[in-house]
C-alpha cells in the first residue's frame, strides 16, 4: 500500500501513519515551537526517517557593501607596493653610506660593505640626531686590522682606506692627509652592523691601559695627540647614528638579515602543530592534561632563568673587574636586546605574571577545564572520520605566510622610499653661500645639496656631506594602510579556514 503521509511518500502506511499522529500530538503539546520556514528547501531528517527540505540552496552572500569594500581595499593593497617598489630601495637599511651619499657594497662600491671614519675624534661631542661627522666616511672591503700611523709612512695596503687613491700615485702621505684623501691613522677595528669601530673603544676598563701608549704615539690629522676619551665618544656618536634609525627600521633590518630564521620558525611551528593534532587525535585527554600540567613549570623556569640573567648583567656593569662579563658604555649604547639587562628583567615580570595569571584560571575553572577536555575529545572522534581535514590548515597557513611575507616586502621598500639629507660641517662665519631655505648664509648644520654648495661655498674648509636618509611623508600612511590590509586579509582567511572546517565537521 502506497499513500502520501507526514513525512512524505511511503510504503508503510500503517508506520507513516502512526509517526504523522505522533508529530500531531507533539504539535499540540508544544504550541510554542517555531513554524518551519516552507522557503528552506535544504534537507533536514525528522524523527520519522523522512527527509525534509529545510535550507535554501539558491541563498548567496547578501553583503553586498561590505563584499565590494573587501574586494577594492584587497585590490588597492596588492596595487599601491608599485609606488614603493619603484621608490624604495631596501640597501639603505642594509649596508651604511659614506660621505658622498653613495651606498656601500653596490655599484662601484661592490666588494666594500664596510664604512671607515678617518678620524672618530672629530665626531665627539656632535649630537647625531643634528648633524653630521666632518670626519671623511669612505667604503672599505675589510676593516683595519693593525696599528698605523702617517709618521710610518705608506703601506702596501693603504689604497683600500684611501679616498679616489690609485696605488700609484705619488704624493707623500702628508699631502695625502692635509688633503684628506688617506687618513692619519688606523687602528684595529671590527664591523658593527658595517660601521667599523675600533677594538679599543670596546675594550674593559682594565684592558685600555695596554693600548694607550700606542695611541699616545699616534697623532690625528690636525697634529694632536690621540685621546682615549675622545676616541671613545667618537664610537658613541657612531652608536648613536644607529640608534637614530627607528625601531621599525631596525626590525625591518632584522628581517632581511635573518629572514631565514623567521621561516625556519614558521616551518617549525607548523610541524608542532601538525604533531600535536595528530597526538590530541590519538589520545587527546592524556595529551591536553599532560601539556596544562607541564606549562606553568616551564614557564617558571624561564622566568628564573629570565631573572638570574638580568642580576648577572647588572653585576657585571656594577663589578667589570669581577666578573667574566663587561658592558662598556659603548655596547651598553646599542640597541641590542641579548645583552641589555632591562630585556630580561621585562621577560621575567611578564613570565611571572603570565604564570601567575594561568595558575588562578586552573583553579577556578578546573571543572570547565574538564569539561573543555571531554568536549575536545568528542570533537577529535569527529575529525579521526575524515582524515583529510587535517591538511586544510596547511592550505590556511601558506595562505596566511603569503600575505605576511607581502606585507612585510612592501614595508621594506617603503621604509626605503625617500632621499638622502645633507648637512653643512666645519662651517666659516665668514661664510657667503645663501642657504635658499632661510634666506641666511650658511651655517653649520644647515641642510645642504653637494653641487650647489660646492660651487657657492667661500669658506675653504666647509663640507656638504651626508647626514641620513629621510623618508618620504607619504609612506607613514602607507605603512598604516599596509598593515590595516594585513590585519585584515589574516582575519578573513582565518575565518574562512573555520567556516570550511566547521561545515566539513557539521556534514560527519
């Protein structure tokens, strides 16, 4: 016997018959429950074995605005880096520049990354943030490596920390010096992010006094001596130089120098993930217990160690001849994080807090913990049927890398994007060059171009050399809409993965 009933068609109609009365009483005995919606034609299964359409397949992305504003800021973001690839140039972050603005290690300076200054003595005591070193700065393949001096004479290897100096050339050296083509002097130096400082600036306190008397014996081009304090704000100022670039360029920096690490890190990260999966799929409550067990430990444990570093390195600047470690007051300028004691005192407090903050939680929320850890399990029941999700966060995550490595690509270039500023040094007050800018003569310090100031200069000793590299004023906004479009493309891809992901589980 075939006959229409409540769920549809059947051949039983006795069952179909029976089922169709009990949804009636049902729907007498809950007059509150929701009507179902006849445009949903997606298929639901009642209670009866039959299928309903509840869902409507024909529905479609109904934001229209915010699905047109996506698309535009996504195509503006993958379009405006054409401004900074055309006008940045990543170099300038990389590799120093020398008297004459030209970067070191490109072009005609390829083979010399490294930056020499003649005379560091004469950079003491000049604010970096102001003006430049009057000192010539020249491109060097290597840094020196021994003690001369001009009184010495030529060396065989003295044309590499010359200025336009051909091996041949025949001029004596004072003549060289006066003219600043060669310097009065070299001393052994080591590259700090390309700018070489001498080994003596760096030395312990206890250590300086074996090299005074040589540097006592040398004389810089103006004919004194060669002071140890002198010398040692000249390395400061050259610190300070560093310093000057912002925090942004400096991570900036940081990435293109060690952009390996950074995806060695992501790979990493990505195999933990995969491997913690796949062992919360195998037994997930021995997994998650023992992971909420260790964590407070070990973040424990790099606090302390956290906190013995910074009392290590606070008694070392206290006690430099006690112990095996020293700061001088030059590597104390840097910027470098390793072996600034505030970075661990910083990373110890938030360790301590971050552990104090977790232990409470645990706590107070032991039983929701428990309960999250049976939901977890349920849920990896779910994925251990379909194998194949487990890839889709792959997919998620190069996605993810992409927009990343974009955006971090179009910063560079847009950190890069500008033009180097040149500062008036060695100024005469007799001076009758007008600056353009301020309608006065030039003075020191003044913002300069090289051929103009050149040919209009009348005092003899005046320098135009270059100061730093100034960013263009649009490449802040750039670099808030670059981010602002990163931010952005990360969250709706993460949301996407999850909409996938969950529909795939919802269909098990």
């Amino acid at each position: 016997m075939v006959r229409e009933g409540y769920g549809g068609v059947t051949k039983n109609g006795t069952e179909e018959a029976e089922c169709a009365d009990n949804h009636s009483d049902q729907s007498h005995k809950y007059p509150d429950d929701p009507e179902p919606d006849p445009s949903h034609t997606g298929l639901n299964v009642n209670d009866c074995g039959a299928s309903q359409k509840v869902l409507d397949e024909t529905r479609s992305y109904t934001d229209v605005i915010c699905k047109l504003l996506i698309i535009v800021c996504s195509l503006l973001w993958l379009c405006f880096p054409l401004y900074s690839f055309s006008k940045g140039n990543p170099s300038h972050l990389m590799y120093p520049t020398n008297s004459e603005g030209q970067i070191c290690g490109l072009g005609n300076l390829t083979g010399k990354p490294n930056l020499l200054y003649f005379d560091l003595t004469q950079c003491a005591g000049i604010p970096a943030a102001v003006g430049g070193c009057p000192t010539p700065q020249v491109c060097v393949a290597e840094c020196p490596k021994t003690y001369w001096t001009s009184a010495q004479g030529k060396s065989s290897d003295l044309d590499q920390f010359c200025n336009n100096f051909s091996p041949g050339t025949n001029y004596p050296i004072s003549q060289l010096v006066a003219e600043k083509s060669c310097p009065a002097y070299l001393l052994p130096s080591r590259p700090v992010l390309g700018r070489c400082v001498p080994v003596a600036g760096l030395l312990r306190k206890e250590e300086t006094g074996r090299v005074k008397d040589k540097m006592n014996a040398m004389k810089t081009a103006d004919g004194e001596v060669l002071h140890m304090d002198s010398l040692v704000q000249g390395i400061k100022y050259v610190m300070d130089i560093i310093n000057a670039r912002g925090h942004s360029e400096q991570l900036l920096f940081s990435l293109i120098v060690y952009w390996w690490i950074v995806l060695l890190s992501f790979l990493l990260a990505l195999i933990m993930s995969l491997t913690c999966t796949v062992l919360i799929n195998l037994a997930a409550k021995s997994v998650l217990w023992t992971s909420i067990v260790l964590c407070p430990p070990i973040l424990v444990a790099g606090a302390v160690y956290s906190l013995m570093r910074y009392r290590q390195l606070s008694s070392a600047q206290e006690n430099p001849n006690q112990d095996s470690i020293s700061l001088p007051p030059v590597i104390t300028s840097l910027s470098s994080y390793w072996i600034n004691k505030n970075t661990w005192l910083v990373c110890g407090v938030i360790l301590a807090v971050i552990t104090l903050i977790i232990s409470i939680l645990l706590v107070y929320f032991f039983s929701r913990v428990k309960l999250a850890i049976q939901l977890i399990e349920q849920a990896s029941k779910a994925v251990s049927l379909m194998k194949t999700v487990l890839l889709f966060p792959l997919v998620q995550g190069v996605a993810q890398v992409l927009i990343i490595f974009w955006s971090l690509t179009v910063s560079i270039f847009l950190a890069t994007t500008g033009a180097p500023e040149y500062r008036v040094v060695e100024a005469c007050s007799s001076e009758t060059c007008t600056n353009p800018d301020t309608g006065q003569m030039f003075s020191l310090h003044d913002v300069c171009d090289p051929q103009t100031f050149a040919e209009c200069t009348g005092c003899p000793r005046a320098q135009c050399v270059y100061h730093k590299f100034v960013p263009a004023s649009l490449a802040s906004w750039l670099h808030v809409w670059n981010l602002a479009g990163m931010v952005w493309l990360l969250l709706l891809v993460q949301s996407w993965g999850c909409l996938v992901v969950s529909a795939a589980v919802a269909r098990v």
